[in-house]
C-alpha cells in the first residue's frame, strides 16, 4: 500500500497564487487543500489538520501572523510547520514571521523550485519528529513492560522464599507440638516472615498510590527525632547518626508518616550499606541545608544523608531506584528505596544517590519547605 500523500494547505487572497502553488505541489504528489482567508483556513485546519501550511502574510480581515499566531496558541495544532509566504523582504518582516511561530520564509515573486525544495525539506522534519514519537511511545512501552516483568518477578521471588519459611516454621511446630519453648520461639520467627509478607505488600500499595496525599504543617527537627527513635528500633547493632541541623526551627507542609517513613528508608540503606560482616560501629551523617528553587518564589529543604560503607555497586549503580533491585542476598529487600523516592515524588521532593567522595554514600532528599496540597474540585 503505497503511503498517503501529504496534505498541504495554502492560504493566499489571490487565487491566481493559490492556483500556481496548487499546479506545482500536486505534480509532486501532494495533496493540496486552498483557502483564500485567515478565518477560512483556521476552519479548515480544525476539520482536518495538515503536514504543513503555506501562509500568505498580508490578507485582508485576519492576516497571516495572526493565524500563525493562533495556530501557536492551540496544543493541537503548535506543531505543525508554517511557512509564511509574502511580498515584503525587510529583515524586521522576517523577524516578526518567525517570532509569531513560523518555520521559513519565502518572499514572491514565488520560485516554485526554490518553495518546493522548501516544502520537501520540512516534510521530512516532519516525518522525522513523527519516527522520533514513534520511537519514544515505544521504548516507554518496552519500559513499561520491563518493569511489570521485574516487579512480578520480584513479588515472586521475595514472597516464595518467605512463603518457604513460613511452612517450615510450621513443619517445625507440627514437629514438635508438645515442646511450649520449641513452639513459642518457632511461632515468633513464623510471625517476623508474616510481617516481612505483609510489609511487602504494604510498600507495593506505596507504589500503586499515585493521587498526591493531604499535608500538614510541622518542625522538621521533630520529623528527624521521631525518624531517628523509628531507626534505631529497626537496627541490632551500633549506629551513631551524628545530625547537623542548623535550621531547627524550620516548619515544612508534608504528609509526616509519608516523610518519616522515607527517611527512615534512607536511614537503613546507610546502615545496610556497611555490609552483614561489618565489625563496630556504623556512623551515619544527617545534615540540613536550604536552597532556592528553580522558582523563585519558594525554597527547597535539603537532607544529605552520608555512610561511609562499600558505596553503590557497579552492577546496579544505574538502576538503584527501580524495584528489587538490591546487593544483598537476603529475602524482602530490594523495595526500599524505590518506595521513598515514589513517597517524595509524590509529595513534590525527590531523592537522588551518589558516591561519596572518600567512600560510601551520599543520600540527598530534597523537598519544598512551602507545598501546600492543590485543592480538587468535583466541576
């Protein structure tokens, strides 16, 4: 099936113009649609748009510029090429064509060789952009796909082996019924694997949430010192947080489990990072700093949470934030992280992680100090 002729439409007053433009473009194989006013071609368009407009810049009512400029102003309709076509040379003319949003400028008297090379070159601009969008829905596709394919084998992996645990910790207590200690110490690890399975559960729920969540003003130093109690309840052994936060008075508008809960995942990657057979101690550093916003009117709140564990691994360094991804061994793991940065996204922040110069980690959140939650309304 041979491909459909490209559709221009040429608007132009003078008849005897759109004519000779009409003859030239049709010997190309173009299908040409004429329009002799501004108005007349702001119609056309909306009843079917076209690869490319050929534009006449002085026409009485409506000129040119301003159907130029109207085309702009629509999302449907900004994308397609617009070469202006006049009688006027002057380099203020040119200037005022392209600011009101044209791709080229031919001047008449018309070269149809001169305009049909023209036309031929931004049809292939616009073949290219429609490959490039092509290209990208498919690659988000493969994306989307790839990460449906590495979640559900992630869900997978992480709940059968703790599936595994939990029926051998039943065989266990089968085993032994009459043995109270046997069965209260065997019923207790049942009880951590269950809670790792609902744990999961839970953050993949995170995951799904994707409606921006209600926030409440409160000090950022309570937010870190309740964070703080929350960590040191999930680690066995030592782990100094040294905090440095000079701005303890500060107020920020968030959803406070969310923020805590995220922090606190940043809190325990650090502490993971020193590895199972890491002897001693395993410092941590939380500072507080402010920083302007890309937008003026407001300020960002910057966590810098530093280890001084192995550092990222070269093998996962690029996809640390994607689900399941994970250095250790163990089940449950590899959520964490993507969790928190999907919580921060979602409340307006982010997170990124980098090496640290002299070894180990740099976690950095960031997060506006004044996001107040967009009202809705039903219309």
């Amino acid at each position: 099936m041979s491909p459909t002729p490209a559709r221009i439409l040429v608007v132009d007053d003078q008849s005897v113009n759109v004519q000779l433009l009409k003859r030239a473009l049709q010997k190309e194989g173009l299908t040409v649609i004429p329009a002799s006013s501004g108005q007349e071609a702001l119609e056309l368009v909306d009843q079917a748009p076209p690869e490319l407009i050929l534009l006449d810049v002085i026409m009485p009512g409506m000129d040119g510029l301003e159907v130029c400029r109207r085309l702009q102003a629509d999302r449907r309709y900004k994308n397609i090429p617009v070469i202006f076509v006049t009688g006027r040379n002057s380099k203020e003319g040119r200037l005022a064509g392209l600011r009101a949003g044209a791709v080229d400028y031919i001047t008449k008297p018309i070269d149809l060789d001169e305009t049909l090379a023209r036309v031929r070159t931004q049809l292939r601009v616009v073949e290219l952009n429609r490959d490039m969008l092509d290209l990208q829905r498919r690659l988000e596709e493969s994306r989307h796909a790839a990460s449906i394919g590495a979640i559900t084998q992630g869900i997978a992996h992480n709940l059968n082996n703790l599936l595994g645990v939990v029926i051998g910790y039943l065989e266990l207590i089968k085993a032994k019924p009459n043995c109270p200690d046997r069965v209260l110490a065997n019923a207790e690890k049942l009880d951590h694997a269950v809670q790792r399975i609902v744990g999961i559960i839970r953050q993949l729920t995170t995951l799904a949430v994707k409606s921006r969540q209600p926030t409440t003003p409160g000090a950022l130093s309570e937010i870190i010192e309740k964070t703080l109690r929350r960590f040191a309840g999930l680690t066995s052994s030592a782990c100094p947080v040294q905090v440095e936060n000079p701005h303890g008075d500060l107020n920020i508008h968030t959803h406070v489990e969310m923020f805590e809960d995220a922090l606190c995942k940043i809190l325990v990657n650090a502490y993971e990072s020193y590895g199972d057979d890491h002897p001693g101690p395993r410092p941590i550093h939380l500072s507080v700093t402010l920083r302007k916003s890309p937008r003026a009117e407001s300020r960002m709140v910057v966590l810098k949470v530093e280890d001084r564990g192995r550092g990222l691994d070269p093998q996962i360094r690029d996809h640390i934030f994607e689900p399941f991804i994970s250095s250790k061994n163990t089940v449950g793991v590899g959520i964490g992280l993507t969790v928190a940065r999907h919580a921060l996204r979602n409340m307006g922040g982010d997170l990124t992680l980098e090496e640290r110069p002299g070894g180990g980690a740099t976690a950095t959140l960031i997060y506006p100090i004044d996001r107040r939650r967009r009202t809705i309304t039903n219309a």
